[in-house]
C-alpha cells in the first residue's frame, strides 16, 4: 500500500510549508515552538504535516512566536476560506467585500443572521451525513462571517425571508427561540434592514427563487444564487439589471421592517 495522498488544500500546504521553513531558521524544534506558542509539538506536527487545520487562535501564536512581520499572519484569510464549501469561496471573498448586500431567501434563515445553535442543527440535517469535525469547521466559518456586520467601512445589510423559512424549526423550539432573538437583535442595528414575505402574499415577484445582490467597492452590482451544491454569479450589466429590480419588488411587497420584527416576535411566542 502506497503512501497516503495528502489531500489538503495548497492553501494549507504553503502554510505548513512556510511554518516549517521559519521554524527551522529559527533553530527550533516543534517541541520548542510549541512551547513558545503554548501548544504542544504534537500540534505542530499535525498543521506542518497538513493532519490538522491551523486556527486562527495558532497562526497568531505562531506569528508572535517566530516574529515573522506578518507572513505568518497574512495567511488567515487564505486559510479561512477553506472552511467554506469550494462553490461558496469566491462568494465569501465577494460578501465580506461588499458596500452593500441584500439578499432574498425562501427555505432558511440567512447564514449571516444564523445563530451557531441554528447552524449546528442545519449542519447536522446534511446528506450525506457530516462528521463533528466537518460541523466544527462549518459552524466556525458561518459565524466567522459577522465580521461584515462591525465591518468598517460600514456594509448596508439587506435581507427577506420567507414566513415559511422563519416557521421551520430547526433544531427544536430552543434553538429557534435563541433565532429569533438573534433576528430581532439583528434588526436593530442601523446598517441592518430585516423584512418578511408574508405567507398571505401568495403572488409575488420572488417566486422564481433565491438570490443575493452584492455592490462591490467599485459600486458596480453582482447576483449571486446558488442550488444543489452548485453556485452561480452574474456580471452582465442586462441580466444584473433585471435582477436587481425584481429585488426591488420583492422588497416593496415584503413587510416593512416593523411589521417583520413584530412577526418575528410572534413567532417566538407561538414555540
């Protein structure tokens, strides 16, 4: 049986890689730097082999340990986004970019107002089944991704549900009691709008499905939509026009931010 092919990421490969080189110049053993950095040899070992992941709680032990002047630091980013399902990196690099992102959604709650309760108990519904190591890695880059909320400069903060994805109960009545909460706390922050789509409204202009339009720093517009595992972003001027004023409409037709959050508060109180 031949050796076992390393699969990580080459993100994750150049970081090992990178660790390595500064450790030894340092004349450092893996024992010694875990020593600096309050971590075991073991833990070392493992990220400089690519066995294990690097926290972003490592990567600063190791950039203070080695004073390596920001190259090791640098790669948090770049790490980061490993933790994000391949189809959505080039999306999260776009988001935590953005002047503004507003989003309709129809079967969840946004991933941006997800508590790590709701995210575990969605995470843990997945087909195929995930392993706990997989829902740790998930659920940390969801909530990682707040970062936009406090984001300076300010992003604007655009989001409707559907009654229906507020209604489904992920992972029981506390866990969508400690959501709704959440929603409710969302709203009142004044980058942030929150509207429902009514479940009366039968007709409207949303039906066609989910969608994200993003203002990037050059102020030009992108849509972003995704289904089944795959993902699909929009740059024509024509086609992220007619998509950006059926947004338009869907917002007009949704609950005014008060009407939503006094929704939402009933919804918390039917559990």
């Amino acid at each position: 049986m031949g050796p076992k092919k390393n699969t990580s990421s080459p993100a994750a490969q150049y970081f090992a890689e990178v660790l390595r080189l500064l450790r030894t110049a340092k004349g450092l053993s893996q024992n010694e730097l875990g020593d600096l950095m309050a971590y075991s040899g073991a833990a070392v070992s493992a990220v400089e082999t690519c066995a294990k992941p690097a926290t972003d709680e490592f990567i600063e032990a190791a950039e203070k340990a080695l004073e390596a002047g920001g190259l090791v630091s640098s790669a948090a980013k770049f790490l980061r986004l490993e933790r994000y399902p391949e189809y959505f990196q080039g999306f999260v690099q776009l988001e935590q970019e953005a002047l503004s992102v507003s989003s309709y959604g129809t079967q969840l709650i946004h991933g941006l107002l997800q508590t790590e309760a709701y995210a575990r108990a969605l995470f843990r519904c997945d087909f195929p089944p995930l392993d706990e190591e997989e829902i740790e890695q998930l659920a940390l880059a969801r909530l990682e991704r707040r970062a936009l909320f406090d984001r300076k400069p300010v992003c604007v903060i655009n989001v409707i549900l559907e009654e229906e994805a507020l209604r489904r109960r992920i992972g029981g009545a506390e866990v969508m009691r400690g959501q709704y909460e959440h929603l409710r706390a969302c709203a009142e922050r004044p980058n942030v709008v929150l509207q429902v789509m009514p479940s009366r409204v039968g007709v409207h202009a949303g039906l066609r499905g989910p969608m994200t339009v993003i203002e990037t720093p050059e102020q030009t517009s992108l849509v972003y939509t995704e289904a089944l595992g795959k993902s699909l972003l929009l740059s024509k001027t024509v086609e992220v026009g007619v998509l950006t004023r059926r947004y338009a409409m869907i917002r007009s037709q949704a609950l005014r931010p008060e009407e939503s959050v006094k929704l939402i508060g009933q919804l918390a109180g039917e559990l």
